[in-house]
C-alpha cells in the first residue's frame, strides 16, 4: 500500500512551479512600477508643454 503525501520528486516539480510563478508576478510588478514611473514622466513633460505654450500666447496678445 502506497504510503500517503508527497515523494521527493513531486515535492521538487512543486516548489520549481512555485518559484516561476513568483518570479513572473515580481517580473510583472517591477514592470508596472516602471511603466508607472514613465508615465508620470510623460505626464510632467505635457503638464510642462502647456505651461509654456500658455505663456507664450499670454506672450503674444
């Protein structure tokens, strides 16, 4: 009779499933938080834009 739990090997397939797994979701948060970062950069730079063709109308009435 087989003994209950889980042999060695299927312990081993387990924990290297586990471990893609986490480095996939740390692979996905790194990737947002440096989307992130971009596009609050981008935002800053088109926030800078307006500012400047604001001042260069106020400039030219």
């Amino acid at each position: 009779m087989r003994e209950r739990g889980f042999s060695l090997v299927e312990f081993m397939i387990a924990m290297t499933i586990g471990l893609f797994l986490i480095a996939g979701l740390v692979y996905l948060l790194a990737e947002t938080s440096r989307s992130r970062a971009e596009i609050e950069r981008s935002s800053r730079q088109i926030e800078n834009g307006r500012y400047a063709l604001d001042r260069i109308a106020e400039d030219l009435r």
